[in-house]
C-alpha cells in the first residue's frame, strides 16, 4: 500500500508519541518533530511503501531520542492485561473462528494509529467485540489451508491471544514458522517478547521479518529460514495493518490470510468495510 496523505499526521503524531515516552522537553520535541515532517515530505515522493516510509521516519526519531525501544513500558503493560482477560476468555474459545477472532480483537494493542486508542477497560471491549465478530469471515476457507503456514506476527498484548491461535493450530499438526521483528519498533512483538510468552511450544521456527527497525514484510530482507519458509508453506497468516500494508503490495505469494482491525480510513477505504472493523480476509495473489 502506497503512503497516504491522510497518513502524514497520523505518523507526526506518533513521533509526539515517542517524544512524551522518553521524556523529551517540549522544545526538543518540537525539533524532533520538524525534523520527522522534513523526512516525510522527501520520502513520500519515492517509489516506497506506506511501512517502509513510517519506518524511517520511526528510526530517525528513536536516533534523535537516543533510545531503541521507547515502548518498552507499554509493550509490558498490555501484555499484562492481555494476559488477565486471556486467563478468563479462554475456556470458551474452542472453534477457529473463535481463536481467529480473539487474536483479531487482540490486535487493537496497537499504539501505531493516531485514530485509535487502546481501550483501557479491554476486558469490557473484548467481550463486546467477540459478540459483534467479524465483518469479513473467511475462516472456513482458511482453516483447509493451514497446514504449513508463515505467521507474521504484530504488537505485544496481541502475541497472547495468537499463542492461543498457535496452539490451536498446533493441535490440529500444523507447521509454523513464526516471524516476529528483528528490533523494537513502536510495540511490535520481538524474539525477546515471544519467548517470554514459551510461544515457541507451538512454532516450529521463531525467526524475524529482516531489517532490523522496520515495520511491516519486505521480501529483499528475509532470512533465509523465512524466506524458504515462504516458498514452501500452503498459507501465510499476516497480522495487523502494516504487514497488510506490505504483504498486499507482492504479487505470486502463497494464499494470505490478513488478520487485522480496521483502525484507519485509507486501510478501511481500500479493504471496504467501516474504520473499526475486525476481519479474516483470504487473498489469492
């Protein structure tokens, strides 16, 4: 997906972010700032993805606040009360679709997103959300494919409720290789993060997407455990938007399954359903 320019605010925003976690003055913040919008306004011109633009702009910013992982803090917390709410919801999430549209509400832990918020009560939200379910549901045309599959996974809080989906998979004898980030990022998942939570019980392979401090897939980055991974698996499970972002951009890959809330209008405009949405599309590219 190519950058946006309802997107140029919403990064600024979280380079605002990013300056009030570190503690940044309002003056240094300010410069932060100006110095961010300036890389924007250049990239946005090149031949890049809406993810590999917000991932320089990110870098530079972490660079000018001398920190690699500003979020450290909120990754603990809303895996904390991920954990809490997974604790009371998981007796009765036993098909699929049920674990397909926990790890779908799960990926509202997303700091990323100036339109979006993560809800503080999010036992409340879940509830709700797994009651409305999902507005695309493709989970009947998915599930007949999964038997050796790439799992690209996105924020921490959300990784709890995909162990749930990896286990379920796991039970059913499917292979995954689980792909995570290779350095912090805003509150993406990294190795650190997954073995925290013995994800690796239900994964064959833990490796990460490439690139270091980079969001989304970028297929010229790829290990080579992902990317043998890729060309022998029968589905690839793409969480959240900026993996949606990149994945949607290639063409010739295994069947995907974007996994992902809708939480801005470019991404609502383009997947076709209202900001908000919870979906379970499979695409054939």
């Amino acid at each position: 997906m190519k950058f946006d320019d309802r997107c140029f605010d919403c990064l600024l925003s979280r380079v605002s972010l990013e300056c009030s976690l570190c503690g940044a003055g309002e003056e240094r913040s300010a410069e932060i700032r100006e110095e961010c919008a300036r890389l924007l306004l250049d990239l946005r011109t090149r031949p890049l993805s809406h993810p590999q633009i917000a991932s320089a702009m990110h870098r530079l910013a972490y660079s000018r606040l001398g920190t690699g992982d500003p979020f450290r803090r909120l990754k603990e917390e809303s895996t904390a009360q991920a954990l809490e709410v997974c604790r009371t919801v998981r007796p009765r999430i036993r098909s699929f679709r049920d674990h397909v549209l926990a790890s779908v509400i799960g990926n509202t832990f997303d700091y990323g997103v100036k339109s979006h918020t993560v809800n503080a009560n999010f036992s409340q939200y879940f509830e709700e959300e797994f009651q409305l379910g999902l507005a695309i549901d493709d989970c009947d045309r998915i599930l007949p494919l999964a038997s050796d599959i790439v799992y690209f996974t996105d924020n921490c809080g959300e990784i709890v409720f995909d162990r749930l989906l990896l286990e379920f998979l796991h039970r059913c004898g499917a292979k995954v290789t689980l792909a995570v980030r290779e350095e912090p990022i805003l509150n993406d998942a990294t190795r650190e993060e997954a073995l925290a939570l013995h994800m690796d019980r239900f994964a064959d392979v833990i490796t990460h997407t490439g690139c270091g401090c980079e969001l989304g897939v970028r297929l010229d980055c790829m290990p080579d455990p992902l990317r043998c991974a890729m060309e022998t698996c029968t589905l690839v499970i793409s969480k959240g938007m900026a993996n949606y972002e990149s994945l949607s951009e290639y063409h010739d890959l295994p069947p995907v399954a974007y996994l992902m809330a809708v939480k801005c209008e470019p991404i609502a405009d383009e997947v076709g359903v209202p900001r908000g949405s919870k979906v379970a599309m499979l695409r054939f590219q």
